[in-house]
C-alpha cells in the first residue's frame, strides 16, 4: 500500500468516572473523523486499567456518531469472549457501521497483565496461546459460515468480516502465521516487559517475517501503534505529558524525568515536523499500511484536542505523503527515470 492509513487508537483509562470517559472517547472518534483521519480504534481490558471492557460494545456506540471512518477493536481478547459471541456482536456492529468495522483480535498482554481476568474466567494465563488458538480457528471457521448446524446461521450475516481480521502479537512465530493466514499485523507501542528497547528496530523483524509469509495476491495490512503528542512546540508537548502526572501519576512513579519517559515508552513528541520525522525514523512504523495514533493524554483535556487537531491537520498529510513519495522510489521507477 503506497499512501498509509493514519487513525486516532484510544486506550481510555478507568478513573472512576465512566460517564465523561465514554463521552469524551465519542466525541473524539467524531473529531477525528471531522479532521480526515482513517480510522478510530478503541482498547478493551476486563479487570485492568482500561476503562472499555467490551470494544465492540464501545463501538456499536460510535458508529451512530461517525459516517465515514474505519473503526476498529484492538483489540478484542479471544480467551474472555466466546467465538460465537464475538463472531456474532461483530457482525452486528458492522452492519450498523456500514461495513467499517476492522476486527482486532489477541491473546491478551502477558507477563501478568492480564492474570486476574484469566483467573476470573476459570482459566490458567500459562495457556493463553493454546486457548487463543482454539478460539481464533473457531472464530474463523464461523466468519466463514461453518461451525454451526446446517439449518442455523449467523444474523446478521457476517460477510467480508473473514477479510477484516487483524491478530496482535509480539511473537515471531504468530506474525508468520498471521501472514499465513492473510490477516492483518497489529504491533504494539512497545516490546513488552523491555523499557527503552528498540522498539522499530524490534517489530520490523516481525514485519518481514509477515510479509514473507504472505500468500501472493494479498495486500499488506500492518498496523503500527505509536503515542503520538504534537504540539506547537518540543516544551509544550513535555509540558503536556507532565501535566499529566496528575491523572496517571504512575507513568513517573519511579522518578524518571518526562525526557527518560518518553525515550523509554517510545513516544513521539514534539511539533508536527517533529513527530513526523521521529515516526520516518521508526523502521516498523515507516513500514505500516496503518498507523495507530494513541495517547498519554487525557481525551477530555485542552492538551488532547490541540494534540489530535494538529495530528488531523498537519501530522496525517505530512506522514501519508512522505511515506507515499518514498514507497514510489522502487527499481522499476529508478530504471525508468535512467532511461528517461
């Protein structure tokens, strides 16, 4: 894909207040959808930190709200939802999207994230690779019209859904199967449990391991998801991020300086040149047909709406032609242009 996709990813944050956390979160899907981004993605947690712990619940919300833009899970934990009731709520909420609706779908972040909603669910955390594998061939199969008794099927039905699938991971081994699979690749911020990792560098091998195992005649789908901050100026966007101890006064707990926060969780902060440049730098994310947008700010904050206008106005267009121009730069072009 030549010109990338650019979205606003919201993980809202379980503070106590859910009435103004989901409203804020609607308003800004219909932002970014006012200011020309792509897509709105929408985290889900159960029993975590996040404040959705139903994505699609969240987004059968938003498609009242928004005409025109994708909307997307990332994503949706197949060991807490049965495959047949995220096979059917998704085909639901895609027919009240219009046919938006990209599925994100994983295995839930490990390393002790997510014990307690194992637990709550009777299972063991060590085992979140058989049971997503389980689930994810049992979902698949129903996208696909199998799996249930010959005189009962899915309503509403699921349609292209089956082409809609996007898998997360951080495992080499899941990225080759996911292009196997033709699905699409959801990487995340950063690599997990290693703060201050080379994070493109990290994720490009699962790129390239994606991409060689992908059938030929099937386009890419590689979604990047960086914290993006832009501001009118490198101290404003800082300023912001401290600011914002106040809310999330865990992100320097330990001391660190917001400088040392934003090397090690992989931030992208600055004016749009900045965050541009910062994003070309990035070898994962100069590679994505789908860059995911999230934040460190609050969605209801003065700091987010200046944030997510300039990503609309001036973060997007930049990034989508720069990468467009660059991807045209292929052998087939430079022989071309010798021979002009």
């Amino acid at each position: 894909m030549t010109t990338p996709r650019i979205s606003l990813f919201l993980v809202p944050a379980a503070l106590g207040d859910p009435a103004t956390e989901y409203a804020s979160a609607l308003a800004a899907a219909e932002r970014a959808e006012a200011l020309g981004l792509d897509g709105f993605w929408i985290a889900e947690g159960q029993l975590s930190g996040i404040a959705t712990p139903s994505g699609l619940a969240f987004l059968a919300a938003a498609t009242q709200r928004t005409r025109t833009i994708r909307l997307g899970t990332a994503v949706i934990p197949l060991a807490f939802s049965g495959p047949l009731q995220v096979a059917q709520t998704a085909a639901q909420v895609d027919w009240l999207a219009d046919h938006r609706l990209e599925l994100g779908v994983g295995k839930s972040n490990g390393g002790g994230f997510s014990a307690q909603a194992f637990a709550a669910h009777g299972l063991d955390e060590h085992d979140r690779e058989a049971v997503y594998a389980d689930a994810l061939a049992r979902l698949r199969d129903l996208l696909e019209g199998g799996g249930l008794p010959d005189d009962v099927g899915i309503y509403p039905a699921t349609g292209t859904l089956r082409r809609r699938i996007w898998q997360a991971t951080s495992s080499v081994a899941t990225a080759i199967a996911t292009g196997r699979a033709g699905d699409g690749l959801l990487l995340h911020r950063v690599v997990p449990g290693v703060p201050g990792a080379d994070v493109g560098g990290v994720q490009r091998t699962l790129v390239d391991a994606y991409l060689d195992a992908l059938p030929d005649g099937i386009e890419p789908r590689i979604g990047v998801s960086r914290v993006v901050v832009a501001a009118d100026s490198r101290e404003d966007a800082l300023a912001a991020i401290d600011d914002d101890r106040a809310r999330r006064p865990h992100l320097l707990a330990d001391g660190r300086s917001v400088g040392q926060y934003v090397d090690d969780a992989n931030l992208h902060v600055g004016t749009p040149d900045d965050v541009v440049r910062s994003l070309l730098a990035d070898p994962a994310a100069s590679a994505a047909t789908d860059v995911l947008a999230t934040t460190v700010l609050d969605p209801a904050g003065d700091a987010f709406a200046r944030s997510l206008e300039l990503l609309g106005t001036r973060v997007a267009p930049l990034l989508r032609s720069t990468l467009a121009d660059a991807r045209r730069v292929t052998p087939q072009a430079i022989i071309a242009s010798i021979l002009r």
